[in-house]
C-alpha cells in the first residue's frame, strides 16, 4: 500500500476511536459556517442574475462562474465530510463521480480568477479599446475555455483510475471514507495530481502578477487614471490572495502524510478536521465576503435580499465595479 492510502487508513482507523459526542462538534462547527456562506453564496448567485446589469456586465459574469464553482465545492466537500463523520462508506464509482465533480469545480476556480485578473488588466492598459475586447460573446467563450479545460483536466484522471484493476477486487464497497486521497489508487495518479497541480500553480500565479505590474506601469506612465489603477492594484492583489488560498488544498495531502507518521491516530484525525476547515471550507467563503463587502452595487443588492425589504423607490445602484 502507497504511502498515500495509508495516511487515509490511519485516518479511517482513528476515525473509529472518535465518540460520538465529538463527531457530532466537529460536525457542527463546519456545517453551520458551511450552510451559512451557502445561503449568503446562492443568494449573490440569484442577486446577479436577477438585474441586467449584472448579467450583461463581463466582471459579474465571472463572479457568478467563480461562486458557482465554490458553492458546488463546498456543498459536494461538506457532504463527503458528514458522510465520513457517520462512518458510512461508499461504492468505487459513486465516489469517483462525487471527487470529479469536486475537481472540476476546484480548477475552475483558479482559472476563473485568472480570467478575472486579465479582464481588469484590459480595464486599465487598454481603456478605449475596453468594451470592444471585453465583450459578453467573449466573457462567454472564456467561461466555456475554463470548462473545458478543467474537464480536460478530470477525464485525464479519470483514464488514469481506470488503470486500476477493480475486477480484481472482491468487491466495490470502499474500505476507507471517500475522499479525493482514497481515489488515487495508483503512483501514476498521485505522480499526474502533483505535476497538474504544481503547473496551474505557477501558470495561474505569473499571470495574475504579470496582469499586476502591467497595471503598476500604466498607472505611472497616466496619472489621470491614478485612482482607477489603484483600485485594480488592490483587486488583482485580493485575486492573488485567492488564488494562493484556493490552491492551499494542494498542500493538503502532503501534511496529511507527514502528520500520519508522527502522531497518534486520534491526534491526526483531530488535526485532520482542523485542515479541512481552513483549507477547504475558508477559502470558499472568500469570494462572498470579498466582492459582496466591497462592490457598491452589489452590497446594496444582496442586503436587500437578505433582509427581505421591498424598495418603495426601485432604481438601479451605480456599479463600483469588483475593483472599488
């Protein structure tokens, strides 16, 4: 056995030493935050498709892709969570459509900001010639382009799970909890995930700074356009925060396997749980917090439907834009 299904048997072993009562906190302490930011979350999502001005305005287009791709995440990543927390196991293949599912929307993400970062790069550099690059057919095919290759992405390691000999088993009921680490069944999807992960890494990392000291030189060089250039510094700087967060899951696996080696089992399922919240659960939440707090338009829109209220005087709030 790899030394990766053996960090998740330790897991699944010490799993069995936790009384209810703990299993039960732990539960808790991510469900409530996880159903909260789900709410507020699925809330933003209808909220932008709710007004034109947000459903023809490129920026809120790519908002509403990164918050479906975190919301999806973090649904399908919290139930995966309870349904370990109940001691349940789950079929081979229910639990590769679940992970890949999980994995698609976890590449979209980074390639989304991505597309956000070069979409404010434009907004400065090129000003006049904005509207005409940054169209909704454009916005479009690059939303298709992060699908697509996110699920490049997934059917590759899909063909690398099928190298696994499942009729050898005696049976498809898994042993251990499904989680993404269980499904590496070979050296060769392990070897994929870190060569993948390490390459998106580094491409999504040199764009967002490459988009960043373009904008850095093209507010120097008009000063007229000094406060709009700020404000794309400071979210391009966010996107780069989210980027290093929303690829934290890759260095997941690696403590996991560290920890496993040097601590007792219960210890390690402990800090397990304390990882899967801060590493996956948080950074979902960012985006949420982030462009729900500091875009004006927004902000107003989304209190207004989380306090229910009905304006007697409807009008359309002025755009901030993402970059206020």
């Amino acid at each position: 056995m790899s030394s990766v299904n053996q960090s998740v048997t330790n897991g699944t072993a010490g799993s069995q030493y936790q009384g209810l009562l703990e299993r039960a906190l732990f539960s808790t302490l991510t469900t409530v935050p996880c159903c909260a930011f789900l709410f507020i979350n699925g809330t933003m999502m209808f909220t932008l498709r709710s007004k034109a001005l947000f459903r023809d305005t490129s920026r809120y287009v790519l908002l509403f892709n990164l918050l479906f791709a975190d919301t999806v995440q973090m649904s399908l990543g919290q139930l995966l969570y309870l349904v370990a927390a109940c001691r349940t196991t789950l079929t081979y293949p229910v639990c590769g459509v679940v992970n890949m599912i999980t994995k698609l929307t976890n590449e979209v993400s980074p390639l989304t900001l991505v597309v956000m970062s070069l979409e404010r790069y434009v907004a400065v550099c090129f000003p006049l010639r904005h509207t005409a690059i940054i169209t909704a057919r454009n916005t479009a095919v690059a939303v298709v382009a992060v699908w697509a290759v996110s699920s490049l992405d997934v059917l590759t390691r899909v063909f690398l799970l099928l190298e696994f000999p499942f009729k050898e088993l005696d049976s498809l009921q898994m042993k251990d909890f499904c989680s993404e680490v269980s499904m590496m069944l070979g050296p060769r999807s392990n070897q994929y995930d870190r060569a993948y992960n390490c390459f998106l890494f580094v491409s999504a990392t040199v764009a967002i700074i490459s988009s960043y000291i373009g904008v850095v030189v093209a507010a120097r060089s008009a000063s007229s356009t000094d406060a709009s250039s700020r404000r794309a510094r400071n979210t391009l700087l966010l996107h780069l925060v989210q980027l290093g967060l929303s690829l934290s899951s890759t260095v997941y696996l690696p403590i996991l396997i560290a920890v496993s080696r040097t601590l007792a089992r219960l210890v390690f399922v402990r800090i397990q749980n304390v990882l899967y919240v801060c590493i996956f659960i948080f950074p979902r939440c960012l985006s949420s917090l982030i462009y729900g707090i500091r875009d004006h338009a927004i902000r107003l829109a989304l209190l207004h439907r989380l306090c229910c209220r009905q304006s007697r005087h409807p009008h359309a709030p002025k755009s901030d834009a993402l970059h206020t």
